[in-house]
C-alpha cells in the first residue's frame, strides 16, 4: 500500500455550522486538519500472485464485483494559545450512481475499528484470504485509568462508514490516522468516495461549537473505477 508520507497534504478550514451560529465565534478555525489526497488501489486476481487463497476469492467474485482499497490520510494540530478540537468525525459515502440500490457499494472492510490510544503503528496493515483488513497495533490505556477508545470505526458492511475521534484524559486530539477502506462495487460500474469531515472546537469564552469541514474537490469525491 503507498505510504502516507508520499501523500499531498491538504490543510482545511474548519467553517461554523451556521444553525447554531454564536455572537463573536470565529466563523473559521485554520491550520487544526489536514487530509492527505486520496489513495485507490485496485485489487485484482492477478496481483495476488503470492496469495492462492485471496486470489481464489477474488476470481470467484469477479463476475459480479469489483474489490479496491482506498486510502484517506488525516492529521490533528495543536495550535498554542488556540481553542482545542475535542471530537471529529470522518464520514465516507460510497455511491454508485449508475446501480440500483441492491447493487450499491460498500466498505467490506475498514481499518481502524478501535483505538484506545494515539499510539504509533507497530506494523503495516494486511489483508486475509476473504479482505478483511487486520494489524499488528498494540492498544493501551495508561495504568489505573480504565479503557478510553481515542477513535472508532463503524459500517463495515454499510455504504456510510465513518469514524469518530475524540480527546481522551491527559491525551488532546492531536496527531495523524490513515483511514482504510476495502470497497465492495458492482463490476463494470463507476463508483465514488464522498468524504465529509466535521469537529466539535471548545472555546474558552463560547464553551462548544459544530464546525464542519471546508474540502478541496480532490479530496471531497474520490472516483472509483469500475473493472
């Protein structure tokens, strides 16, 4: 899989959501996200060359569905003397406008599920036989304090998944995630990535407000081509 490090970062302004607009709140909060250009990587029966049981499983579907691994890189800033960013969120619509509704895409796989802490990667991801994504990460809370998840993935199976990050005790949201998705298609059909991202800033004087997001078109629809 490309490593994130190669990726172009993307610094997005946060943009107040207007339904719950305070007196005096920064309309935008700038330099706190970024996301890297997303990543598509086919996977094919053919590059499985040292796998026979993945190749095999992908063979058997080939007829019917398209298997692609898309990659989306974040990062979480401090800024000193600035309101912190206690909980984020980032959401991925698979969508195939072409199929019917039976024959929409969706994550088969997504990594990370859990995460108890910001701790680094003790290993690149893998995938089994039948794609599920799995890796060598160790998780831990500090002694005595009891588990607190720092991010959890939800809809593996489903067409929305997404995965939420919150601020844990002596622990603030800062720091970088790659977020991977195995993507279910329909075979010969075009499909896209809709990214959404939104964060919750805690303002010393205005205490907690909704922002979401401002995305640059490359980043905001990712196109996942169709086999």
């Amino acid at each position: 899989m490309d490593d994130h490090s190669t990726a172009t970062l993307h610094e997005v302004d946060l943009v107040l959501e207007p339904r719950l607009h305070a007196p005096d709140a920064p309309p935008r909060v700038l330099g706190r996200v970024s996301l890297g250009s997303p990543v598509v990587r086919q996977l094919t029966a053919a590059s499985a060359t040292s796998d026979p049981d993945w190749r095999e499983f992908l063979e058997a579907e080939a007829e019917h569905s398209t298997y692609l691994m898309l990659s989306l890189f974040c990062a979480f800033r401090a800024a000193p003397g600035s309101d912190s960013i206690v909980d984020a969120a980032v959401g991925v619509h698979l969508k195939a406008p072409d199929a019917p509704a039976d024959r929409q895409p969706i994550a088969w796989s997504i990594d990370p599920k859990r995460r108890s802490h910001a701790v680094p990667r003790t290993g690149r991801i893998s995938l089994t036989a039948k794609l599920t994504i799995i890796e060598s990460t160790i998780e831990y809370a500090p002694d005595g304090s009891g588990e607190e998840l720092f991010v959890v993935g939800m809809g593996e199976h489903d067409s929305d998944p997404e995965w939420r990050f919150r601020a844990v005790s002596g622990a603030p949201l800062i720091g970088d995630e790659e977020l991977t998705i195995v993507v279910k298609a329909p075979a010969g059909t075009p499909a896209r990535a809709d990214v959404t991202v939104a964060a919750t800033v805690k303002h010393r004087r205005l205490g907690l407000l909704p922002y979401r997001a401002d995305l640059p078109p490359v980043v905001r629809t990712v196109d996942l081509p169709a086999m």
